[in-house]
C-alpha cells in the first residue's frame, strides 16, 4: 500500500513522507490541544482511545483528519497530505478483522438453562425456528457478518456423541424476523424477513466426543461453519434450523423463560409450518461473527488524492 501512496505522489508532483513523519509533523500543527482532529491524527491506533472516540470510527477518521490538518498548516501541505494518504493505505490494510463471538441468551452465558432441546432419532426429523428480539444481541451491529453456530450439551450429559454420527439433511436458514418475538405465526416463510439466506445445507457429520458433557452450563461443542454468512441488517434475528433424523440423540441446553425470545417447532424434515409454539424458550447458542467491514483503502486514497488534486488547483 505505501508504494501505492508514492505513485499517487508521482503523478500529483509531491513528495512521499513516512507515516512517522508524518504524524511528527502533525505534533507540531499550531491546533488546539482540545481539537478532535489533532486527537484522531496523533493517536497511536494500537493504543487505549478515549470512550468519546470508538476505536471503528478512529481507524476511519485518522487518514481524513491528516488530509484535514494538511491543508491548515504550513510549509508542508501537500508533503503531508501525500504522507497522510500514505498512512490510510497502511491502517487500513494492517490487519482483517478478527473473529467474535455472541452468546444467545447472554444471561446464560455461565449459568445452566432450565430445560433441553433435543435432536433426536425416533423423530423423523424437525423444523425449529428461534426468534431472538434485538436486545438479546449487545455488540452486534449493522454490517457484522455472522459466520457460523455452535450448541452446548444440558447439563449431566456425559460427553457425546459415543460415535460419530451423521445427520443426512440439516439446513440453516438465518435473517431478520418479520414479526415481534411473541407473534410469530405457524407459517416458517411467513416468519421469514426480507433478506433471510440459507446459511449452510446438506449432510453434517458430528465426530465422536465433539460436544463435552459435565453439570453444566458445559462448553459449547462442533462449530457449524456457515457457507453463506449472514449480514446483520439490525433488528430481531430467526434462526430456522431443518433437519432429518439423527443416527442417535443428543440434547442440547435449552433455557426455558428468555424474555425476547420466541421458539416454534414441527416434527418433520423441511415442514412448511410450525404448530408447536414454546414460548419464551430459547436454545442457548454462541454465534461467531466477524465486525462490519472498513472503507477499502482504495476508497480513502481516492478520496485523499481528490484533496491533492484540489489543493494543487488552488491559484498560486
């Protein structure tokens, strides 16, 4: 990215500054100690930000604000305009963003649900549709892209399954819900918002012993890897999970009063309905997530050498 910097000041006839230069010369700029635009500019990304700067809008704004403090100062404008676009390139193409993850009900998160979920296998399979109200999702945002699931065991199961066990059809739908937690009707497409994508389907095998048991609240077991993952659009979340019947049972922590919550289930593969209403039932659940996507760094060096080719227009 920085040699990109330094081809944007060949063409625009400046000279490339290192992003430590650059930041050094900021210190200097006769602005304000108060100025939101010096603090943005001259703090170090890896260090602890104040709680009035979130650190997403940190990473966006810096490069802007060195464009910014470019054309106020002297001396040096466009060295240190070319220098600032230089450093857009590298904060923003330093590093991806790292996985996170979500615990559903959050209140469960150390604690043991009242009750169990299970798959089992004298049921010719299951339609199940969780709903969970935004409140249930703290740290979740809009553009979060929502990558994959994972169970726990109730509590007293030992570890399982005993062998490995194979589950011919299991489906994962994931969107917004078209209704309030507590209205959700009979109908699983009627349920279903606008934007809803079919995360994964197909087979799922499950290895021998992937899941622990113990008392519980156990840890969470197999992590099932979404291969279209969900944006997160804002709002309340449905989880559609259809399966065929498993080769053996396995239960799965379920917490019985979430308000927020809403569960609706049938007894059979892909059923067109959900007759069965839980209630408030909630199967607990950690989804793992990646943080909404950054500008593209091509995005902000086009914008800074926009400003160059603003500042060099400007009559002498």
């Amino acid at each position: 990215m920085a040699s990109l910097g330094r081809a944007i000041c060949r063409e625009s006839g400046a000279s490339f500054e290192s992003p430590e230069k650059i930041l050094a010369k900021a210190r200097a700029i006769p602005i304000t100690t108060g100025n939101p635009i010096r603090t943005l500019l001259t703090t170090p990304v890896t260090r602890s930000l104040p709680a009035s700067v979130p650190r997403r809008a940190f990473r966006l704004l810096a490069p802007f604000a060195a464009a910014l403090a470019a054309t106020v100062s002297r001396g040096f404008r466009v060295r240190l305009l070319a220098g600032g676009i230089a450093l857009a390139a590298l904060m923003t193409g330093a590093t991806p963003a790292a996985a996170s993850s979500l615990i559903i009900p959050g209140a469960f998160k150390t604690a043991e649900g009242a009750d169990s979920y299970g798959f089992l296998a004298e049921v010719g399979g299951i339609t199940f549709q969780q709903e969970y109200d935004a409140s249930l999702l703290p740290g979740l945002v809009v553009g979060d892209v929502i990558t994959g699931l994972q169970f726990r065991l109730d509590g007293t199961e030992p570890n399982s399954p005993a062998s490995s066990v194979v589950i011919a059809n299991f489906d994962v739908y994931l969107g917004p819900s078209a209704f309030a937690a507590g209205a959700l009707t009979s109908s699983v497409a009627a349920n279903q918002g606008a934007g809803t994508v079919l995360a994964r389907s197909g087979s799922l095998s499950i290895p021998a012993n992937s899941f622990t048991g113990g008392a519980g609240p156990n840890p969470f077991g197999l992590q099932i890897v979404f291969t279209t993952p969900f944006t997160y659009t804002g709002g309340n979340l449905l989880l559609t999970l259809t399966y065929s019947a498993p080769t053996t049972d396995l239960y799965f922590d379920l917490a019985a009063t979430v308000t927020g919550a809403q569960a609706r289930t049938e007894a059979n593969y892909n059923s067109p309905s959900v007759t069965n209403d839980l209630g408030t039932k909630a199967i607990v659940t950690e989804f793992t997530y990646t943080a909404a996507p950054e500008p593209t760094t091509a995005v902000l060096l086009l914008g800074g050498a926009a400003l160059l080719g603003w500042r060099r227009r400007r009559p002498a």
